[in-house]
C-alpha cells in the first residue's frame, strides 16, 4: 500500500484498541488514545525504511534518504544469506527484513527501551520522529507542498507539547506499566502495531508480504503471505484509495468515538 493509506490503518489501529480497552473496563486516557494513534500512523511507515522512494525516505532529508539505502543493502544481504531454494532472486532488499513479525517486535521492544533507559530526551526523540511520519502520511499533500522544515518544526512543537500533557497526573505517562521507572514503556507498542499493521497492509498487495520470516513455509523461507491472488490489488490502485482508505477512516473514528465513551 501507499504511505497515505498506511498511516491511516495504523490510526484505526490504535483507535480500535483504545475501544477494545474501554469496553474492557481499562479506558485509555485521551492524550494517550491520541498521541498512540498518532504514533502508530507514523510507525505504519516505518518499514518501508528499505524503500529508498518510500515515503519514509523524504520525511528527513538526505538522513533518511541514506538511512534508507543503508536499510536496503542490509536487508538484501540478510535475504541473500538465509533465502530457501524456492525463494526467488532479487536484486534489492524491498519487502524483506523490515516487513517481518521478528523486526516489528525488535523496534517495538528497542523503542520501549530508548522511552525508558533515556528519560524525557528519548520520549521527545520518539514522539518526534514519528509524530512528522504521521504529517508525511496524514497529511501528505499539505506536507509536499510545505517545506521540510516547516514540517521538523511542527513535529518538535507537537512533540514537546504533547510530552507535557502525558506528564501530567493521570494523563498517560504510567499506562499499563505502573511501576516506578515504567513511565513511557507504552510507547513501543503503538510502535509495534504500527509496523504490523504495515505488513498487513502490504499481505493485501499482488506481492504479499513475508511477514512470518524466518518461519519457513512451503519450502520458502521468505513466503509471501496474503490472500488469494484474486482478491489481492495493486498498490495505489482505486481498490485502496476508494475502498480502503474510506473504511479506515470509517473505523478509526467509530473506535475513537467508542474508545472515548461516546458510543
């Protein structure tokens, strides 16, 4: 799928779990529904780090450009080495290493640890980077017709915000993990979720997506999972712009309104 739709199956996603934990009798707190959906819109494009057109690789600069190309080098290597006999050869690394379970778990669990190991420097870093993955995605004409800037300003204004607000009692910042020293711990699994959310996303598409490496099946390592091929569609096409994208907004503002009591 595109970077649009991405992002905005990662907001549903999160919304739903907010919903799914109201009517668990454990409600989220609002800044924590909101800033977890926005989290997660941006983590829904963080996998296609080995994408060097991806629209990961424009939201900071030629950082990201060459963070991306390293990203893809790596991850064609990795396929090289551990591909099956039945996998097919490629010459690049898109669609492989970052579009598994085992990675999404690896940067949920790195980033919980960053939240913190780091204090407050490594939450802003985190709401930072993914609250401007979230503009890239969200809102994606406004921010190619912006300049970068504008849009890293935006990012490190909300992110200081936003911090502000979870900090303070009962917003947020010692959700779930209640302990001292667990404030933050959350903040991988929006993470977490929004990388998954990605490798559905991609399932869905002509090429599937190995999201069960290093598991092999039918004498693949790199099994592309998805549907049956017909009721697969080509990324950008009208099935995900007219269909999908619609019922992604559908659902994330019927789990956000549940998620908030209103429904």
């Amino acid at each position: 799928m595109m970077g649009p739709a991405h992002s905005l199956s990662g907001a549903a996603a999160w919304l739903g779990v907010g919903a799914a934990a109201a009517a668990a009798g454990h409600p989220m707190p609002w800044p924590v529904l909101v800033v977890g959906a926005l989290i997660c819109a941006g983590a829904a494009l963080a996998p296609d780090l080995d994408h060097k057109s991806a629209t990961i690789s424009r939201a900071f600069g030629p950082l990201s450009k060459g963070l991306c190309e390293v990203v893809d080098k790596i991850s064609y290597a990795v396929y090289k080495a551990t591909r099956a006999p039945k996998d097919a050869r490629r010459t690049g690394g898109h669609r492989t290493l970052t579009h598994t379970w085992l990675w999404a778990v690896l940067i949920g669990a790195g980033s919980s640890a960053l939240a913190v190991t780091t204090d407050r420097w490594g939450v802003l870093v985190l709401l930072f980077v993914h609250l401007v993955l979230a503009v890239e995605g969200l809102l994606w004409r406004a921010a190619r017709m912006s300049s970068d800037v504008l849009v890293w300003l935006l990012g490190a204004t909300s992110a200081w915000i936003l911090a502000g607000v979870l900090d303070q009692p009962g917003n947020g910042a010692g959700w779930l993990f209640t302990d001292p020293g667990q404030e933050y711990l959350w903040l991988g699994l929006p993470i977490l979720l929004g990388a998954l959310v990605h490798d559905i996303g991609d399932a869905l598409t002509v090429s599937g997506c190995p999201i069960l490496w290093p598991l092999p099946i039918a004498g693949k390592r790199w099994y592309p999972v998805g549907p049956p091929k017909g009721m697969r569609f080509r990324a950008g096409s009208w099935v995900e712009l007219k269909v999908l994208m619609p019922v992604f907004m559908l659902l994330g503002g019927i789990g956000g309104a549940s998620a908030l009591g209103f429904i």
